[in-house]
C-alpha cells in the first residue's frame, strides 16, 4: 500500500491507496509563512494520521507520494522553486522521508493528476492522454505510451506557456500571448466581466447578482437562456481554448485530451462547441487518427490517485 499526498498552497490532503479505492483520507493546513522543514513535518504527521484513519499503520505503507506545485525534479525529489511559497531546491521527498521512514517521491501536481485520471479515471482506455487543467492558470500533463512525460530534469510539459497570440496579453511567465491568458478559468471571468459592464441587459446580471461576483459558471448558465452576450463570450473563450488545445493535438497527437478543473463540471456545454473548434484546426483527419475529447472524471482526488500510484511505480 502507498499513501498520497495532494500538496497545496492553503491545505494538504492524503489519502491511502489500496487497490483502486482511496481509503482514509485525511487533510492539514499548510502555509507560505511555516519553513519547509517544518512544512515536511506536517505531512509526515499526515501521512501517519491517513494510515491510522484506514486501519492501518505505517509498517503497511510502502512508500509515500507528494504532488507539489511548482517546478519538481521528480528524479531527485527536489522542489526547484514554488513561487507561492517562496521554495528553492527543497528536498522535500528527503526530508519527508526523514521523519516518516519510508521511502518518498515529488512530482508536479498537474502531472499527478494526468497520471491519476490514465490510470484510474477518464484516461484509463487511452495509452495517449493530455490532461489540461482550467483554473488560474492552465496545468498539463502528458502520457506517452502508457508512461508519465515529464520533460528533462521535470521540467516539461508545461503547455499553459506556449503562445497562441503572437504580442498577445502579457502573461506571468513573462512572455506575451500564453495559452493560460486566454484558456484559464480566470481569462473566462474576466471575459464575462467585460462583457457584463457593456451589456447591462444581459442575463448574466441575474445569475451573477454583481459583477464581482461574477464566475467561471456565469456565461454558461445565461448561454443556456439565450443570451447573445453570454455566447459570444463563450465564443470568445472557446476558440481560444481550442487555439491551444488543436497546438497540442498537431505536436502529439494523442488518443485523447482530457479537460479537468471546475469548468469541467459543464460537461457537453463546453466539449461539444469545443470540439466543432478543435477538429476545424487539427491537421490530420480524426477519421485516420481519433481523437477523444473528454472531461475529468476524478475531480479533485485525481492528484491523491497520481501521487499514490507514481510512488508505487517508482519503488
């Protein structure tokens, strides 16, 4: 048995992994002020707790899984850099491991959740999967031939930051245009937003009630009555998320992009519009290559199944 770990900016969950089923899942609050050490030490009490939470003890677990934002040397168990938390080069799977006993790896999150959704979710039937998270910024992770791809040193598969707007909005990373400025959740708000202030007739008033209050949901249930400024910001954001994800589709052509993150709960609102955008810009015919186009199906335990299963595959 392997226990994982799903680590965030604001809290920390676990959950062990028997066979295919989560069991004793288990929480803790974590911060950007607290010290990695002492960050370390509250997942190992996790890790403990989780064990116990399932019946079991830590002499059952084999090993532990960490899916860590940021950019992870899965080789070594290092978190390169974690901008939210102010991390460099820390050995987290060591220190882990320190205060646990057991062997501990680190992986990016987006690529625990792409290897959690292959191999327990809406992946499962596909040896080439894309997963492409929709938040406040875009997460990706890719599968090649049944294997997690990370990049050299686990530095790749980072697709929110290829451009599909050359001289475009100017993005966090630095460069101008990036798919997450125009894909992410958050491009969606500010769209509908924008929209709000200029069609002070528009249904999106009603479900928003203010324009702060305005979400990622907002267009998509106005859309649903008709609303001509709801549609074309769906438009919008739509063509733009298919701009991107038909980059991907012609770079690796795999058997199937899965689309995770809250907007995922939308299901055919958003897939079947956004498929009419992706075939019309993929290269190759979907009648010579398939291609599926799907929503996440593990929510937010697809990191916990990933982070669980990397361990167990790297024992």
């Amino acid at each position: 048995m392997v226990i994982g770990i799903d680590l965030g900016g604001m809290s920390a969950k676990a959950a062990l992994l028997a066979g295919t089923k989560l069991e004793g899942k288990s929480r803790v609050v974590t911060s950007a002020e607290d010290p990695a050490e002492k960050t370390a030490v509250a997942l190992a009490e996790l890790a403990v707790q989780t064990a116990e939470k399932a019946g079991k003890s830590m002499d059952d677990v084999q090993a532990i899984g960490i899916g860590s934002p940021g950019f992870i040397d899965s080789a070594r168990g290092v978190v390169v850099s974690w901008a939210n938390f102010g991390w460099n080069n820390v050995p987290l799977g060591e220190l882990v491991e320190k205060y646990t006993g057991k062997k501990t790896f680190v992986l990016n999150d987006a690529n625990a959740a792409a290897l959690g959704e292959y191999k327990f979710g809406a992946g499962k039937d596909y040896s080439d999967s894309v997963l492409i998270t929709l938040g406040t910024g875009v997460g990706s992770g890719i599968i090649i031939g049944g294997k997690l791809f990370e990049g050299f040193r686990g530095a790749g598969a980072e697709l929110g930051h290829t451009v599909i707007r050359m001289n475009g909005e100017l993005c966090s990373c630095g460069r101008r245009g990036c798919f997450e400025r125009y894909a992410a959740t958050s491009a969606l708000i500010r769209l509908t937003r924008e929209s709000m202030q200029r069609e002070r007739g528009s249904a999106m008033w009603r479900f928003a009630g203010t324009l702060d209050e305005a979400d990622g949901r907002t267009a998509f249930l106005a859309d649903k009555e008709g609303d001509s400024a709801a549609q074309r910001v769906l438009d919008e954001y739509i063509g733009a998320l298919g701009e991107g994800i038909a980059n991907v589709v012609n770079m690796l052509r795999p058997q199937a992009i899965i689309i995770g993150g809250g907007i995922s709960a939308e299901g055919e609102a958003l897939l079947e519009p956004l498929r009419r955008v992706v075939r019309a810009r993929i290269l190759v015919s979907e009648k010579d290559a398939p291609l599926a186009l799907v929503c996440a199906s593990l929510g937010n335990d697809a990191g916990l199944y990933g982070a669980a299963q990397y361990a167990f595959d790297r024992l």
